[in-house]
C-alpha cells in the first residue's frame, strides 16, 4: 500500500512544496523512534511536544516528505523533500488515515462502551487471529490520535482491523468513526462514565451512539446488548443488527452455568444452532459479559465453535484489568486501571467470588470525572459491600464519603488523607490467608500500592 501525489492533494487545507521530489509513501508516522525508510512524517504539536522539533531527525532515518503546521513554513526553509502544510496537523492526520482506511481491503470492527471495550477488544484480537491477519489498537491508543495510527499501521496483508474508539467529551466517537468507517460496531454498554462532560447515561449514549449512526450509514452490522436498557431502548432504529445479551431473547444468548472452585465462571452460549460452553480463563460477571460480545461477533463472522473453544483458552488477563495476583499465602487482585460504578461493583463481586482465602481487604481510590454528582455516587458505593469484607481502605477526597457511610454501617474502615500514610500501614498491614483488591480511577495511580503489597513477600 502506498500514499501518492493525488492522495495528498485529497488532504484538505494542503499546500505541496517541492512537489516533483515526492516519492510514493508506504507508511505513516508521528514518532521518529518508528520511522521507516520512504515514510511520512506527521509533525504532532501536543501539550508537552512538538513534532515539528524532530523534523531532521525523521528527514535522517528516511521520511520521504513532511507535513507541518502553515505558521511553521518558514523555520523549514532549507529542507529539500516535500513539505505539506496545512492548517492542523492533527486534523490532518486523521484525514490521512482516512484516505489509508479506503485503500484497505480489511474489514474495520469497532468497539466503545463504558466498560468492557479493551477486554472485549482483547478477547476478540485472540480469537480472530487463530485465523486471520488482525491489525489493532495497542495500549491506550483510542482516541483522535490513536484511532487514526492503528488504521495507518494495517497494510494489504491485514483482513481485519479492530479498533477501540475512547471519549469523555461530546463528538470525539464522532470524529473518529468517521474516519474508521466500521463495517461492524458494538457498544459494550452504557454506565456512569465521563459524566463531569457527559452529564448522564442518556449523554453517554448520544455520544457513543455516534458509533452505530455511521456504522448504519456505511452499511454495516451492529451488535446490540439487549441487556442494557438504553441500548435496547434505542436499537429498534438499527435493521441491520445482531443481538446478544443474557436476558430476554437475542440471538446470541449467555447464561452462567456455574463456578470454578477457583472462582471462574463456566459460560454457556447459544447462537442459532450453535451452542458451546467453558471455564472462563478471566473472572468476574463482567468478563462473562465482554467474553459473550465478543464470541457473539466471531460466530457472525463464521469462526467454528473448536477455534472459538481453542481461542478462549489463549485469553491472558490485561495489567490493571482484575488481574488476579496468586502469592504463596495470599492473592492480589489488581484493578488499577481505570474506575467508574459499575466496574467497582463487578471488582467487589469478584472479591466475593474468590473463596481461597477467607479474609476480605478492599483498597480504593477515588473515581474521576463524575462530575457533581461525585460525592453521592462515592456515597451509594456503600450498598455493594457486604458485612463479610473485613476491612475498606480509603483514598482520596471523594473516598473519604464512602468511608463515613462504611463506618456508620459497621464495616470495618480506614481512610488516608496522603499516599505515605496509606503505603506505611500497608506495609505493617498483616495480609497472610487474605483477598485483597486494590482500584481506583487512573489518576490516583492506584499501581503504587499493588507494588507495596508485592514487595511484602520479597
């Protein structure tokens, strides 16, 4: 695959320079430690760099041109290959995935969702690379910029690209679906996430629901979790579509027929005449859920249920992602990825679930951009803890709600106004023959503390 002269002329805002030096492109980067001999160079000016300072260091390691920002055209006057101006090369950048995506001969699945949609992504990743050339997204790379450099990374040799699309504020799933053009889309679900920017869930769905809009319009399918209700709610305005769910009827049916000893849940899933089940390599409801999504599309794209089986057991839990930490005398569950309240209460359902050892310990940090609501929500997070969880632990402004309420409830509970006080009574904290579950949103960098815990049996 190759990026030519018409291809640029078709970014908007462009302006060519030295364009009888331009040589067909046959990638795209915005980071010189990645550049490839005859590449583009996007120069990306960010909150704390600006592209533009690595010109000549992406000039050396091979770009065969470059695009800049219009008001920097004069620093540049002595580079000899094509320079592209335009108007935003951020914006540009996505125009030139854009003009990637319709040379692909891939088909684009995409994936947002308040919860579920990178562990959902994974699982789908593994399943259809059993058979097929997967490109996808890496790490966090979900939003303007990242959408946009996983379709610059697939090639001609790809037969899907599965992208996760981010948000926290109203149009960015927008922006980027239009760029994508998914031929599949799915929204895991709709919770209580972003709402400082997003308000409520019915803001929540406007904003994701950019997904299927465009999706519809490029003639795709769509994946429908009938069980949830502003989802099913509005999915009778999609014809073509596929449901899944674990209550009323869709097509794609799960149901939970039991338990490890462990703690894992055994899935049964019913699609047409297809039906499989199995011990899920990953715990939790929630993962039961996000394991039925995917399954769900991979039977629509026809994998056979062996592959899928076979798939399933190649699952590895995501860092920071109830990851389950298995010491000699105690187990740690890692959830210090990200929070909002529905994923607290699938972490304190998994803690429940893990009957090895008999000692409950919940650490938690606050919970990010729930905007006024904050304080109340904090607050409601008393009503999933159960008298058999022995001690809370408690972080942050918000957290320090909780604990009042925890404490008035007779749960035994402890907060911290600093990180030291917290990591020093971890330190002393006797954790022999105990669960303990440590969360909280991506700011309080919860990870600290997983640190603490495993430094104990060193």
């Amino acid at each position: 695959m190759r990026l030519n002269l018409n291809d640029i002329f078709n970014i908007p805002t462009a302006t060519i320079y030295n364009p009888d030096n331009f040589r067909t492109v046959s990638s795209v980067s915005i980071d010189t430690r990645t550049i490839k001999k005859n590449s583009l160079y996007v120069a990306i000016k960010g909150a704390k760099h600006d592209g533009h300072r690595f010109i000549k260091d992406a000039i050396k390691k091979g770009a065969n041109a470059v695009v800049i920002n219009k008001n920097t055209l004069s620093k540049f006057d002595n580079i000899k290959i094509p320079i592209i101006t335009v108007k935003n090369t951020t914006k540009a950048l996505g125009d030139i995935a854009h003009i990637w995506r319709r040379k692909l001969n891939a088909r684009i699945i995409s994936i947002t969702g308040s919860n579920g949609k990178t562990t959902t992504k994974e699982i789908l990743v593994t399943i259809l690379s059993s058979k097929y050339n997967v490109a996808y997204t890496k790490a966090n790379n979900n939003n303007h910029i990242g959408v946009p450099i996983t379709i610059l990374s697939a090639n001609e040799r790809h037969d899907f690209v599965i992208l996760e699309h981010g948000t926290n504020h109203f149009n960015e799933i927008e922006y980027t679906t239009k760029i994508a053009e998914p031929d599949f889309a799915i929204i895991t679900n709709i919770g209580d996430s972003h709402l400082e920017y997003l308000k409520n869930r019915e803001g929540v769905y406007k904003e994701k629901s950019a997904l299927f809009e465009y999706t519809k319009i490029n003639d795709g399918i769509i994946f429908v979790n009938l069980d949830d209700p502003i989802i099913k709610q509005h999915s009778k305005l999609y014809k073509n579509k596929v449901t899944f769910g674990f209550k009323n009827k869709p097509k794609s049916k799960g149901k939970i027929i039991g338990h490890t000893d462990d703690g894992k849940i055994i899935l049964s899933v019913v699609f047409d005449k297809t039906s499989l089940n199995n011990p899920l390599p990953l715990y939790g409801e929630a993962n039961a859920k996000n394991f039925l999504a995917a399954i769900t599309i991979a039977l629509t794209l026809g994998l056979s249920k062996d592959i899928i089986l076979k798939s399933i057991e190649k699952v590895k839990s995501i860092k920071g992602r109830l990851n389950i930490i298995e010491k000699s005398n105690f187990i740690l569950i890692d959830d210090t990825y990200n929070a909002n309240p529905d994923s607290m209460k699938n972490a304190i359902n998994v803690l429940t679930k893990v009957n090895k050892y008999k000692k409950k310990i919940v650490v938690l940090g606050d919970m990010f951009e729930l905007g006024e609501k904050s304080k109340d929500i904090h607050k409601k997070l008393s009503e999933i803890f159960s008298k058999n969880i022995d001690l809370v632990l408690t972080l942050g402004k918000y957290m320090k709600e909780l604990h009042l309420t925890l404490s008035k409830s007779g749960i035994v509970s402890r907060h911290f106004t600093n990180r030291k006080q917290l990591n020093s009574y971890l330190n002393k904290l006797e954790i022999t023959n105990s669960v303990i579950l440590i969360k909280g949103s991506r700011g309080m960098k919860m990870e600290e503390f997983i640190n603490t815990i495993n430094n104990k049996e060193s």
